[in-house]
C-alpha cells in the first residue's frame, strides 16, 4: 500500500480549506448582492378570433393554432348563479354538474369511458355570470368529441339517483366548509356585504332543489343564441363551424327574457374605509379569517378595469404585494395575505383575505386597513409598479399558452361582451397605467366597506374594542347563521 506523506496530506488540506473559504465568500457575495431587476415585459400576440354564427345564432369562435395537435373546445352559456332563486342557491351548479351524470342514450359512466377513449377531458361548472362545459382532445378526434359534448348539453336526463347523490356529496362539502373560517367569512359576505347569495348554496336552498328545478332551469337558460363554442388548437373556422353545424345545429333559441338579477347601484364612498364591522363568533376555532369586502361599481368592460388590475397586484396579489410583505413576512401573522376581484357585469365584489391566529385578529384588521389607506394617499413607486406589471403580464401570457388557457381567457371576454381584440391590448393597457391612476380609484372605490371577522370572539374581543373603539361591532353565533333572513340570524 502506497503512504500519503505528511506533507502530502497537510498540502491537500490546504488545498480543500482554501476551496472551502473560497465557496463560502462566494455564497456570501452573491446574497448580500443585489438581485437583477425583471427583464422588459415580453409581449404576446394572439391570433385573431375567427367567428361564424349559425342559424340558430349560435356564435362559433376559433382560434387556429397549429403548435400542437390539440383542441379545447368550451361551451360558454351566458347564465349562471345570477339567474338562479336566492331560494334555490345553488342551482346553476347542480345543473351544469348534472350533464356528465347521465343523457338519453348514455350513463355516466358511459360518458366518462367514452371520453377516456378517446383519450380527452370533459368538465362542466357554472359561476356566477356564466356556465361552461369543456372538452380537451387531439384535433383528429374533434368530432367524436362534440358528439358527447352536445350530448350531455342537449340530452341530460337528470337521473333522481345521480341527482340525490350529488346533492348528498355537495351538502357535506358545505357542512365541512361552513366550520372554516375562510370559507364562512366569504359564505357571509355574499350577503351583508354583496347583496348576493352564495353561488355553491346554502344547506337550505340544496335541500329544496328537486328534479324539476334542475330540468326547468336547464330548458329556460341552456339556449343557443345564449352561447359562444369556442374552439383554440389545431382546427380552422371551416371545420370547426362545420362540426358545431352537425352537433348543434338543431339547439333551439332563447324565447324569453333573461331574468338576471339587477345589481344595486352605487352607495356613498365619502365614509371612511371601514363602514361596518361583523364579528362571526366561530368559538374553538383554531384560526380566524380576517376579511375586507365591498362591491365596487366599475365594469370589466369598462378602461377602470386595468388600474384595479394593477392595484390588485400591488396590494394582494402575490407573494411580495403589500398585504403578504406586511403580514407575513415582516411580522409573521400569517401564511398568505391577498385580495382580488370577482367580477359581475356591472360591478366587481373587492375583497382581502388572512388568516391568523385569534390573538392578532384585530391586530391584522387594523394592518390591512392601513395598507389600504396608504393605497389612496401615497405614490407606488416605479420600483414597486414595474414588477407588480410583470406579475399580471407573465401569468396572462403564460395562460395563454394552452389551449385551455386561451379558450378560459376568451370566455371571458364573451361573458361581459367585450371585444375578442382586447387579448392583444391586455399587456399594453397593464403597462400603461399610472401611480396617480391607482391612487384616483383606491380614494373612488375603496371606502365604506365592511370588515368580516370569523373566529373565536372570546380571544380577540378586548383588542378588537381597544383598537376600533369608535366602531360599533355586530356579533353573530356561527350557529346561529341564516343567510335568508335580512339579519342573517335564524
């Protein structure tokens, strides 16, 4: 056996502890340097949308893109939660959800088989504003597909088993979500807060809804002239129109009105930010969920539409925005903090979302409503706008690079009558606003709203007082919630 001599290993232990050294001021440098700012947005260009419309005014929309052999198609039906009974919440979901269960000629489980074979998806849901169903496949088994599409659009049979099944299935996923605090906070803001009624139901209104809800609402609503197929991947405008023809070319028109239900209109912004505050005492919860909301009156369609984008990015709209830095990282309150819009036709339901624990629940009300005053009297900055722009402008564009993506993005733009253009303008309109337009709509839009707090009374009550003293507090048990009574108590 060759031996190492002593200076041989002395020199190699030099040698390991100056690489050493050397890696560790490396690794030092590089994190107390400077990250490099985002690049320059890229932009994207998306074909045009192609659009024919069949005699029975069924609007088919294509967007041709030969990248992959692949085809989403969506149907979107321009009804949804909104047409539905406050008394029968839930409704336009049970419906849409009801398609895949079974049509004349075909079982559910058939439905499912048949589209496995064919190697593709189909899903059905319904918002607010609209109901979709959705197939994905390759571009050779388009036809095969539409053939199960239509189908369950045109066929359903409404089975009463698959329908008490599903109805079981939703009540006890409501039952478990109206003990998280999240999900109750935002069940009750629909209500106080919206003047809406929870779109998924409430465990009264599921229970009433028979069979003949679920087929009248399916035969007023589900109407041709009422909805948009879209197609985006490998098919042209020829064949796609061709194959809607063949599918649904006998689907008939709307023969009514709508029904919708008219959104209040606007009420006085001049009050401070918080109007109301509404404590739901959850007792023995392990979190609560401390929550902003109002409605503000400004329409997707309308040019108001990218300065909220854009302050929804800078307030909460991911990881670094200022409600998570406040919040979450610089004083540990809470996994995530955020805020969003969800959009109606004529008005948009605003609101905050964190979770804490008991103890800093009036702690976080009091930072949240802090970050929205400074929203309305101080400037963002360019080194806080940019990145907050290219926070939007990346996810838009990498949505669009799917089929599906692509085809959720144009539903959108037809839900609220909007021109299919705007796909192309949404980078330039993002990049374009200002500081003083974000500042112009938080001191427009955001004030008098309501603070909804969900969670156990007893712990946060005393620092809720101390800190709100002037702001009457509405207290309501948890079991007590009954959202078709104006004062919500049963």
């Amino acid at each position: 056996m060759r031996k190492i001599s002593n200076k041989s290993r002395l020199t190699r232990q030099f040698i390991f502890a100056f690489l050493l050294f050397t890696f560790a001021f490396a690794v030092g440098s590089a994190q107390t340097e400077t990250p490099p700012g985002p690049a320059a947005p890229k932009s994207v260009t998306v074909p045009a949308v192609k659009e024919k419309k069949l005699a029975n005014g069924l609007t088919v929309a294509v967007v041709d893109r030969k990248a992959s052999p692949i085809v989403t198609i969506q149907l979107l039906v321009k009804s949804g939660a909104a047409n539905e009974p406050s008394d029968k919440a839930g409704l336009a979901n049970l419906t849409a959800s009801m398609l895949t269960k079974g049509t004349k000629t075909r079982s559910a489980t058939q439905i499912a088989e048949d589209m496995e074979f064919l190697g593709g998806s189909l899903d059905t849901g319904a918002g607010w504003n609209n109901s979709v169903v959705t197939a994905t496949v390759l571009s050779d088994k388009v036809d095969q597909a539409m053939a199960i599409l239509s189908d369950v659009v045109l066929n359903p049979a409404f089975d009463q088993k698959e329908l008490d099944l599903l109805k079981s299935q939703t009540l006890d996923g409501l039952t478990y979500n109206l003990k998280q605090p999240g999900f109750l906070a935002n069940y009750v803001a629909s209500k106080y807060s919206f003047d809406e009624h929870p779109a998924g139901g409430t465990p009264a209104s599921l229970a009433s809804i028979t069979r003949d809800d679920v087929a009248a609402f399916h035969s007023k609503y589900y109407k041709s002239d009422m909805a948009v197929l879209i197609f985006t991947g490998d098919i042209s405008l020829a064949n796609a129109a061709a194959s809607a023809q063949k599918a649904f070319g006998k689907w008939e028109k709307w023969s009514g009105t709508a029904g919708m239900k008219a959104e209040k209109v606007a009420t006085d912004k001049s009050a401070g930010i918080v109007k109301r505050m509404l404590v739901i005492d959850l007792p023995n919860s392990g979190q609560a969920s401390v929550n902003y909301v109002e409605p503000v009156y400004t329409a997707r369609s309308s040019q108001d539409y990218y300065p909220a984008i854009v302050l929804n990015s800078v307030l909460g709209g991911g990881y670094s925005s200022r409600l998570n830095l406040e919040i979450r990282i610089k004083r540990g309150l809470s996994y995530g903090a955020g805020s969003g819009f969800a959009w109606r036709q004529n008005l948009a339901n605003f609101s905050t979302r964190t979770q804490t624990k008991n103890e800093s629940a009036a702690e976080v009300a009091s930072l949240v409503i802090e970050e929205l005053k400074k929203l309305r009297d101080t400037s963002v900055t360019s080194t806080e706008l940019v990145p907050r722009k290219s926070v939007l402008t990346g996810n838009f564009g990498r949505g669009l690079e799917t089929t599906n993506g692509l085809a959720s993005a144009i539903s959108d733009l037809y839900s609220f009558g909007i021109p299919t253009s705007e796909l192309n303008s949404y980078m330039t309109s993002t990049n374009a606003v200002t500081d003083a337009q974000i500042r112009d709509f938080a001191s427009a839009n955001l004030a008098g709203g309501d603070m909804i707090i969900v969670g156990d009374y007893s712990v946060f009550k005393d620092d809720l007082a101390k800190r709100f003293p002037d702001m009457k507090i509405e207290v309501i048990k948890a079991d007590a919630l009954d959202l078709s009574k104006d004062s919500l108590q049963k």
